[in-house]
C-alpha cells in the first residue's frame, strides 16, 4: 500500500538514506494563476508498493523538508516530461531537482519516439497499460480520492525501470552525455528563467506593424510578464496578445487616449491603464537590439536547404524530427542571431558544419549529410 505522508517528521524519516536512484512525479493547479501550485509530490524510492511516497506539500513545512531531497547531487531523479514540475518545485520549495534523468527526453535521445507521453512510453516498453483517468482531477481537494491516489501512485510506479532500460540504450548508443546535458539545460532554462527576451516575435499580427510599433508591443508584453509573475496571475489575463498590438498600433497620445481605448474593448484591463500607458512610453534599455517579428520574407529556399540538412541527419541518427532543431531554432541562425541555447553542446557540435555553409551561401548549396 502506497504510503500517505502528511507530516514534515515522517517525510524527513522516510528519506533520511535515500537511494541513489529515485522516481518523482507532482501534482499540480495551473488554471488561475501565472505560477503552478504544487498539490501532490510522489516519490518512488524502489519499486515496492511501500516505497511509493504521497507527499501532501499543502502541509506547513512539507516543501522545506522536501528540498535537502531535491538538492542532494547524489540522488537521480527520474522524471518524465519535467519542464513544469520544475518551475513546481521551484515556486514552491524555492530549489530545483539537480541529477535529472528526463525520460521523455531520453526516449527522444534513444530513438524511440519525440514527445512521447508517460503512458505511451510505459506501454511501448513494459506493455503495461495506465490508467489516466484522473488526468484533469482537482488536486488541491482534500482528502484525495482512491482513483486519485492510485493514479498519483501509478506516475512513479514504473519509472525505475523505464530509468534502467533507458539508460542501457542511451549507453549502447553512447548519448549518455547528450542527456546529461540536456537536462543540466532544461533545469538551468527554469532556475534562470526571468521571461522571454523577445516576446513579440512569435505574434503572428506584429509581423505587419512598423519596428517603432513593434518595439511598443515588445514593451507592453515585458511589462505584462513582470506583472502577471508579480500578482501570480495568468498573462492573458493581465493583458491579451491582440489588444497589446492593437495598443502598439494605435500609439495613444496620452493615459486618457489609451482609457477610451481600454473602455471600448470588451475585458480590457481598465483598472492597470496607467501602468500600461507607462510602460508603452517607458524605453527599454535593449529594445534596439530587438529583432523583427517576420513573416514569410526570408530565404525559404535556405531554410528549406537546412532543414532537409537536419531531417537527412536526424534519419541517419535514428532521432525523432524536431529533435536536432526546430523551425524556430534556424528562423533565428536565418536572422543572423548567434546559436540560441537550445542548440548548443552537442547539437551545435553535430550541426554546425552541416549548417554553416548554408547559412554562408544562402541556400545554393546542397547539404550533404
């Protein structure tokens, strides 16, 4: 039976002498607010019924008794699709898990499948079917349901195997590394995460405003980010991708100018337009530096080139498409930015020469792979 624990003393207890290798999973509520609120943390210290762990974190003191846990480099923690458990674990226990082993992200690596789900991994490699019936369960309820707690328990139960097998095939392979690095990545992405730089770049509508009104978005949704994080609420809710263009775009003279705009919108945020006037009118100290939003201007015949570089390489590697580098990632090698983040280390190491020429010829030149 699947051990309930809703006391700091009996948590600190159980993993006192943890082992070297431990499977965890959250809980969490993410409809209302900007920040995740973590509801349930399991943890499976072996793969015995007793070795599953149910923690409450609603219980005061529970997340600072979970966290010498998280921090502890001698303990991997295996997790599958971990991005926002991450940013869980960090709001609420104000630490990250270090030693990540992702398994969604090693399955990737192993050539197995890209983005696969917890439960489609289980079966594809165990052929043990789970039950995700209580997917979209209020977590935050208390006391848990049975369907509840065996669902919870069900989300560790089968991530020591999937850790072994994974790590067997990643090794025969020899991409150990490659996820080593990409999990360092991912949790350093969420323990340095201060917002996106350009967050105007992926609205569609702000590829057909001039660059003074697109700098003018740029303001709007950095200061929208900084507030919805601040009043832990959901961005759309603080302000909606469309209205900040229509701002940007119209350019109200004055606070009174951008009021009537904001009373003839239909759940505009009236109450905020004097911090919304101050930061469309306030500059940003790198907004010169900002790149367009486009639209389909660019070379497609080079992207084009690049991407059957990637796609030819990623078949020869046995790697899932996307994995080696997104359409995003090569838009912004297109827009002459340096290699984003994502595709440093290994990848860099893989694509690079691939790439270069084609980044140098503008597409003429046809990758071979």
């Amino acid at each position: 039976m699947t051990n309930w624990i809703n006391s700091p003393e009996l948590l600190r207890e159980r993993i006192a002498h943890p082992p070297a290798v431990i499977g965890m999973d959250t809980e969490f509520i993410r409809e209302r607010t900007y920040w995740p609120q973590l509801a349930l943390v399991q943890i499976a210290l072996d793969e015995s019924e007793e070795g599953i762990l149910l923690v409450d974190p609603l219980v005061p003191g529970m997340t600072s008794a979970l966290a010498p846990l998280l921090t502890n480099p001698a303990v991997i923690k295996v997790m599958h699709s971990a991005s926002e458990d991450l940013v869980a674990f960090k709001h609420a226990c104000g630490v990250l898990p270090v030693a990540l082993f992702d398994t969604q992200i090693a399955a990737a690596l192993a050539g197995i499948g890209g983005g696969m789900g917890y439960q489609k991994l289980v079966q594809a490699q165990t052929g043990i079917v789970v039950d995700k019936g209580e997917t979209r369960s209020d977590w935050m309820r208390r006391p848990l349901s049975p369907a509840q707690l065996q669902y919870a328990a069900d989300d560790v139960r089968h991530l020591h195997l999937l850790h072994r097998q994974l790590e067997d095939a990643l090794a025969s392979l020899g991409r150990g590394d490659w996820l080593a690095q990409d999990c360092r990545r991912l949790v350093a992405s969420v323990a340095d995460d201060e917002g996106e730089r350009w967050p105007h770049l992926p609205l569609r509508s702000a590829q057909f405003l001039d660059r003074d009104a697109q700098v003018r978005v740029l303001r709007l949704l950095r200061w929208r980010d900084v507030h919805a994080r601040h009043s832990d609420r959901p961005r759309s809710w603080v302000l909606d991708n469309e209205l900040a263009v229509t701002i940007a775009r119209q350019n109200p003279a004055d606070a009174n100018a951008l009021r009537s705009l904001l009373e003839a919108t239909p759940k505009s945020p009236r109450s905020l337009c004097e911090p919304l006037f101050l930061a469309l009118t306030t500059p940003l100290e790198d907004e010169a530096d900002a790149p367009l939003a486009r639209g389909d201007d660019r070379d497609k015949k080079q992207l084009r080139a690049m991407q059957d570089a990637v796609s030819a390489l990623a078949t020869e590697l046995g790697l899932p498409d996307g994995l080696l580098a997104s359409r995003k990632w090569l838009e912004s090698l297109q827009d002459g930015q340096d290699w984003p983040g994502a595709l440093s280390g290994w990848r860099r190491q893989l694509l690079e020469p691939k790439l270069a020429p084609l980044l140098a010829t503008g597409g003429s030149t046809v990758a071979s792979v």
